[in-house]
C-alpha cells in the first residue's frame, strides 16, 4: 500500500503520536507528582489530589511503555542506541518510576503519617525526575550523544554520558518540567473544586506556564544561534534498505532551522507551544478550555523539537555520519507495515475505551466521596 | 575483548529482576480470573457475599498487580539499556510481539484496573462485571504476546539475516504468531498462574477456617480456588512444557539436559528419577532410572527417540564448522566487498552461522580456529546439566504436591466437608509457596536452558550485550536489589495486613 520511504515517515509520525499521547496524559500525571507536596498540604487535601489522578495514572503510562515498544519495533537501532547510551538517566528514570504504581496504590492504605509522607516523597520524585530527564534526553538528541558504531553495527560509546549533559540540556529538562507542571495543574483544576486548594492550584499553572514561555523562547533561541545542527549531505535511496555508517552529514549553527526553512508552516508548532501556555495562564477560570490550551502547548512544544530534528533520530557528536536517522535506523518494510496494520487496527479501540474510563469518572473528586470508600486511594 | 565481567552482571540482572517480575506476574494472572468468577456468581445469584468475595480478593490483587507493573517497566528498558546488540540484530522481530503486547493487551488492562476499584457506584453490575473480565483478558493477553517473544527465543522460526541491515529480519509473521514453541509455554504459563492464584485464596480461606473466623466466606473461597485450581494444576502438568521440546536443537538440548541424557536410548528412553550429573565425565552417578517414561512424556510415542548430549555437541561441533564460511563471507562483505560469490557462500552457511559465533569467544579470527577451539565452542553449546536436572525435577515435584492438595480439597468440596479436615486447611496454608517456587523454577529451566543463546542457534548471550563500562551495570545492580527488596517488603507486610484483617462482613 505505501512504499517504504512512507512507511519510515509513516512511523516517524506514529512514534510522535504516542510520545504526544504520553505527554497530553502521562504528563498530567507527572505534573501531578512534582505540584502534590506543593498544592496539598493537609492529608486530607493529598488525598484528593492523589484520587484525581490514581485510577487512571496507569493507563496513561502505557503511552510511554507503547511508545518505546513502538521505538523497538520500528527503529530498533534507535531503541538499542538510545537506551544504552543514556544508561544512567535510563536507570534513573526507571527507579523513579518505580515510585508511581506503588505510591498511589500503597499510600492511603495505611494512615501513619510517616507512611504517607513517604510515598508523597516517592510520588514527587517520580513526578520530577522523570520529567526532568526527558527533556534532558530531548536536549541531548538536539546537541549530540558522542557515539559511533563499528563495522558489526555495534554500538560504541566514546566518553561518559554524564559528561556531555550541557547547560542547554538541562535547559530542556527545565522546559519538560515546567511544562508538565503546567499541564498537571490544568488537570487538577478540572477534577478539583475545594476553594482552597483549587487557588494554589490556579496560582501553580499560572506560574508553570509562564516559566514555560520563558525557557521555550529561551531553548528556542539557543537553539538558533548557538546550537551545532545537522542536515543529511547524502544517503543513498531513502526508499531500501540502508546501513547507518554509510552516509554523509554536514554539521553547522543553525542547521536545526533548516526545516522550517524549507517549509516555513511549521513555525505554526512553536507558535501553538507559546500561545497555548498564554493560554493555560489566562484561562484559568475555564478550568477544560485552559487544559485543552496547555494540551496544544505541549504538542506545539514536542514537535517543535521533532520538525528541528528531522529526519536525525539520534544524532551523534563524535562521528556525525553515524547519527541514526527514519531512513537508516528503521525496522524492515515487511515489519513497519505489519506494525502500521496493527496499530490502525488497535490505536482507535484504545482510544474509544479510554475515553469511555475518563466519562464514567468524570466530575469533581471531593474527600467525602473518597474517605471510606472501596477502592479509593 | 568481550567484557566478560559486564556480561555476566547483566545476566544476574537480568535474572534477579526478570524473577522478582515472576513473583507478580502468576498472582496477577490468576487471581484476576478467580475475581471474574466470584463476581460472575455474584451478577447470577445476586448474592452480597460474592460482591464481598470480589471486593476483598481484589483488594490482595491490587496490591499485587501494583509491583507486577513497578517490575514489568524494567523488563522493557532492559533489553536496549543491557543488552543493545540483542535489541539491534533482532528488533525487527522480538519488537513486533512486544509492542503488539502494549497495543492489544496492557492497555486494556491498565485502562481498566483502576475502574475495577472505583467504579462500583458508577457502574451497573454487568458494566462492572465486563471491566474486571477485560483487566483478566488483558493480563493473560499480555502474557501471550510476550510468550510469543519469548518462544522465538527458543525456537527463532519466520526470520532470516540481512546482511544489508547486518540483522535479522521477520519473513513470517504467521509462523512467529504460530511458533508451536510459544503455543506450548503459553497454555503451560498461564495455567500456571491460574494454580498459583488458587493457592493464594485456599491458603488464605484455610487460615480463616482454622481461626473460625469469616467462615461463610472462607468455604466459599474455598469452594471456588478448589475447583478452578484443580483444573488449572491439571492442565499445568498434562500441557507441560516439555511438548514444545522436542522441536529445534537447542530446545533437545535443553530437554537432554533437564534428564541428564548423555546417550541416545534406544526408544522409548527410560526416565532418571534422581541421580548425580557429572558434566567433565558426561555421566551421571547413582542413578534411579524408571524405564519407558521419559520417551513417552517427551515424544509422545514409543519410536521417537530423545537424542543425548554427546550426540547433540557432535552435530553441534559439525555445526560449527559448517557455519565459519558464512563468518568469513561476512568479513569481507562489511569491507564493501558485495560480490555475487560472496553472497553464495553467506547463504550456502547461513543456518549455522550462529553456531560460528561461538568461536568468537575464544578467537577473533573464526577462520584460523584450531580443533581444540572449535571442539571447546561445541562443548560450550549445551546448558549445564546438575542445574537444569535439580530445578527441573523441584519444580514437578512442587506440581505434584499442589496436584494432590487440589485433589484432596476438591474431594472435600464435593463431599461438603469444607473446613472438617484440619490437616487439609494446614496442608492448604503451608502450600501457599509452592506455587512461586515451581513457577520460578520453570522459569529458570526454560531461560538458564537456553544457554549459551539468546536467540537460540542465532544469536549467542556473550555477544548480545550492550557496550558498556562494568561500573554502570555494577551500579545498576545494586539499585535495583535495594529497590526491590524494600518494594516487596513494603508489599509483603501490606498483603500479611489486609489477608489478616479480612473481609469486612461477614
């Protein structure tokens, strides 16, 4: 149905989707994590803002889990590449989140202060951390991993991952962060309608989202004029199968524009990622209008990054002509179409099921409806 | 030239996380069916006590299922962060299953899980009832697609290598989804689990029998593990895993092992019902051997015979040999070199190129190998026996164990003598470990088994590995011991708390 030059681009955008599916509901769980000990102070208090997320945090994690099982299936060498390579901030984040499914299903089983103040500790730093390091990872993919291959297409590193963390990515794990944290506020905002609470809340997001603003055009900048892009000189036919050594690619300031360059509509992205965190510090009274506002920034925010990149998947700072791409690093085009048919097959009935979860729990979480009854967290 | 020292710090990671996932995983599996059945008895009988029965054993699950996700993440990170090469040469295969997994099964029964607790009120009873039959479905649908992954690790059919890509690449999506491998570990695993979640409530309902307390809903949990278990142990030992042994080398080499086969029997073999394996010598001492048993259980028929390990590493060092060509032939083309004879020869060698690869760990150089070499590689393609032979039979024994306490407790059922017989509920209650043990157990037999492969025959374990400093791994290891020792302890006082607190009524 599609030749195989498609189905690479075909998955490129899949790919995008579920990272965008993980931020739009993930994210609200994670920003929910990090804004917990800083919007909730009384246990009481906790434990709405705690329910307004728990039943279905976890479903909302299987967009990352889908997604770097998607990264295996499609772009293998970029799921092997990415993940060894980050080792430290893989692990990191891993531990994190091991905090989440154990913190909000343990917490309120038991009413010992310490017990809770703990996993509320556990739930924040699985809020943070991971947070923090996809940016940073997001970051790294924009300056470089210092990687090579050899000729068994193994990968090498060359030096320590620790040492190529930059100012500009820690940057983006600022930009991550705040953006998150803005998102989870849009989401408390919507579940919760204590007065109280609901203030701290509104004064988070408004927050959160400027701070998005500053760090995105901040991130944003640095990217045009200080940060090394790269565009492919020569690869061969985008349409067969290719090896990632044998290649050419030029390195130079500015060269991450050169898409926007070339198709001037996709300076639309980071306009949305602006105005649609304007939109989540202005709205606040609308609590869905201003969700749906930082729901567009994040997506404006992602592909930002992603129309940057274009077509590096993991650029490589050592040897350049490594750098794995949708045209070298992807699965076969027997693999890739099987993949699509699955995916168009199983993408909407998740999407209809889960929108059939958030209806039935629709409406405000308030703690009489949660203090002694089954189930809740 | 490989880092020995790092590889083997993956494997124990990778083994120590992939058995703690295990400890979830079966629990998961079966108590989420058992949760279908009580709460289907409630929908039918309008009963409060089954809407009890599901509400409290849900409870247990949950606190269950909450690991089984925290373990499961890392088994998915593990694989690029550990082991990249593995990821690279095989992705376009094992990803498929993987990600069909998160797609078809772990959204569904992460959508639902949180629903089954907070939607009582929200739902009607049939609603209800779907939502806890979907997070069931999702579980075990879970464990098929990654069995699928898993048995093409065993028996790696419907792929072929590219020497273009330098990897192999899916030709069959049928096979890889039909592979008789993962058919037979899947109905052996599942059932499995549903042994092990009939277990956790008979033991757990025989403790309450022996307190007299919640006995109306004790004996009715009883009731329900007992039957259901029954039927799940049977199906675990009759659908035994070894049906799937008898197909590819590496999978005969596995069963050799477990019986510590070193002759080829004339057939049908006789079982070793114990016995001292000695791997140097290739004999085993003191040996209790019952005639005709093994051959029938193995092959199904009394002609077929199980081949011995001396027979196997033969064809194994012939194997060998035959696949240094292909090496060779791919030297050359990685250089650029994409001659039409060159390609010939790849091909001619192909199927056992993997098998040349074991020489890479005693030379660099697979063409100048020297006997001793490749006689030590072909020594080396076989599993250690002692191991696979003790685990192996631990684990029937624990299935004939639980075999007869689900025998016993259903007689009693049936006789309406529930909680009459007071060395039965001890019996129930001091078997509640048995299950995790014969299930970690299989585990270890199946995986430790498939050594020295990843991918068998494919893709040996030594050059799967990412390349990594031994520090990082070290580190890592660490991390997750400490983490996963203080999550289930965290988990084990919750479950003793509520299994002791009980239901609310009743």
């Amino acid at each position: 149905m599609f030749d195989y030059e498609t189905l690479k681009v075909i998955w490129w955008l899949l790919i995008g989707i579920l990272l965008i599916g993980f931020a739009l509901t993930g994210g609200f769980d994670l920003g929910v994590g990090t804004l917990l000990r800083l919007v909730a102070r009384t246990d009481d208090e906790r434990r709405v803002v705690v329910n307004s997320v728990a039943p279905t945090w976890d479903g909302n994690q299987v967009w990352l889990i889908l997604g770097a099982g998607a990264v295996f299936a499609a772009f293998p060498m970029v799921y092997a590449g990415s993940f060894s390579v980050l080792y430290p901030a893989m692990i990191a984040v891993l531990f994190s989140l091991f905090f989440r499914p154990v913190g909000f299903e343990y917490r309120s089983k038991i009413g010992d202060p310490r017990w809770r103040g703990f996993w509320d500790w556990g739930l924040t730093v699985g809020g943070v951390l991971p947070a923090v390091v996809f940016g940073v990872a997001f970051g790294l993919m924009l300056t470089g991993i210092p990687y090579h291959f050899d000729s068994d297409l193994r990968i090498v590193m060359d030096g320590n991952i620790l040492d190529t963390i930059s100012a500009f990515s820690v940057l983006a794990g600022l930009v991550s962060l705040a953006m998150l944290m803005m998102h989870g506020a849009a989401f408390l905002n919507c579940k919760i309608d204590d007065p109280i609470l609901r203030e701290r809340i509104r004064k988070s997001q408004r927050l959160a989202a400027l701070a998005t603003i500053i760090l995105f055009v901040g991130a944003g900048a640095w990217i045009a004029l200080g940060v090394q892009g790269m565009q492919v000189a020569d690869i061969g036919n985008v349409n067969g199968a290719l090896n990632p050594i044998h290649k050419h690619v030029t390195v130079a300031g500015g060269n991450w524009l050169h898409n926007y360059q070339t198709y001037p509509l996709m300076w639309i992205a980071p306009l949305v990622g602006i105005v649609g965190a304007a939109g989540a510090i202005m709205l606040t009274a609308m609590p869905v209008t201003a969700l749906i506002s930082s729901g567009l920034s994040l997506v404006g925010i992602i592909l930002t990054a992603g129309f940057a990149l274009f077509p590096f998947l993991l650029p490589s700072s050592s040897v350049p002509a490594h750098s794995l791409t949708i045209w070298d690093g992807s699965s076969s085009e027997h693999t890739l179409a099987l993949m699509l048919g699955a995916a168009a097959i199983f993408v909407p009935i998740i999407l209809v099921y889960t929108t059939w979860v958030y209806r039935v729990l629709r409406g405000p979480v308030r703690i009489e409806d949660i203090r002694d009854e089954y189930g809740s967290y | 030239m490989h880092d020995m020292l790092f590889i083997d710090l993956s494997r124990l990671q990778f083994a120590f996380t992939a058995f703690f996932h295990f400890i979830f995983v079966p629990l998961t599996l079966g108590l989420s069916f058992l949760l279908v059945i009580m709460e289907t008895v409630y929908v039918i009988t309008k009963k409060e006590i089954y809407k009890q029965m599901t509400q409290f054993w849900g409870k247990l699950f949950g606190i269950n299922f909450a690991m089984g996700v925290a373990t499961g993440l890392t088994m998915e990170f593990q694989f690029g962060t550990n082991w990249a090469y593995y990821s690279h040469y095989v992705g376009d295969i094992f990803g498929v299953p993987l990600a069909i997994e998160g797609l078809m099964a772990f959204f569904l029964e992460s959508t639902f899980v949180g629903l089954f607790f907070v939607g009582w009120k929200r739902l009607t009873k049939y609603q209800h009832l779907l939502v806890t039959f979907l997070v069931a479905l999702g579980s075990n649908l879970s464990a098929l697609w990654i069995l699928i992954a898993n048995g093409w690790m065993q028996h790696p059919v419907g792929s072929a290598f590219n020497p273009e890509t330098m990897r192999m690449e899916l030709t069959s999506f049928s096979a890889l989804l039909f592979n008789p491998v993962a058919q037979s570990k899947f109905v052996h695993t599942v059932s499995a689990g549903y042994v092990t979640g009939s277990v956790f409530v008979l033991a757990i309902s025989a403790w309450y029998l022996l307190r007299d307390r919640h006995v109306e809903f004790a004996k009715r949990s009883f009731a329900v593990a007992a039957g259901f278990g029954l039927a799940a142990i049977l199906s675990t030992i009759v659908l035994g895993d070894e049906s799937g042994y008898t197909v590819g080398d590496v999978q005969k080499a596995k069963l050799a092992a477990i019986e510590a086969e070193w002759e080829t029997q004339t057939p049908p073999a006789a079982f070793t019902l114990f016995g001292l394996p000695d791997q140097k010598k290739m004999e085993t001492k003191a040996e209790i051997k019952v005639p005709y048993v093994l051959g029938i259980i193995a092959t199904r028929s009394l002609d077929e015979p199980v081949i011995g390990l001396k027979e196997i590493i033969a064809k194994n060092e012939q194997r060998i040999k035959n696949g240094i060509p292909a090496l060779e032939a791919l030297q050359k083309i990685k250089t650029g070199d994409n001659s039409p004879a060159l390609m010939q020869q790849l091909k001619a060698h192909e199927k056992d190129m993997g098998y040349a690869m074991l020489l890479l760990r005693y030379t660099k150089d697979v063409g100048q190998a020297t006997p001793e070499q490749i006689h030590k590689a072909a020594l080396g393609s076989v599993p250690g026996v002692a191991p696979m032979f003790f685990t192996f039979r631990l684990m029937v024994l624990s299935g004939f164990l639980l075999l007869l306490l689900f025998a016993a407790a259903a007689y009693n059922v049936w006789r309406e003598r529930i909680g009459q017989n007071r060395w039965l509920l001890r019996a129930a209650l001091f078997a509640l470990p048995l299950p995790w043990i014969a299930a970690d157990l299989g585990w270890f037999v199946a995986e430790y088994g498939r050594q020295p492969w990843t991918i068998s025959g494919v893709l040996p374990t030594f050059l799967s590995a990412s390349t990594l400093n031994t520090d990082s791994v070290a580190a890592s290891l660490t991390g997750f011991i400490v983490f996963y020792v203080a999550l289930t302890a965290a988990e084990m006082y919750l479950m003793v708390r509520f299994a002791r607190k009980g239901p609310d009524l009743y």
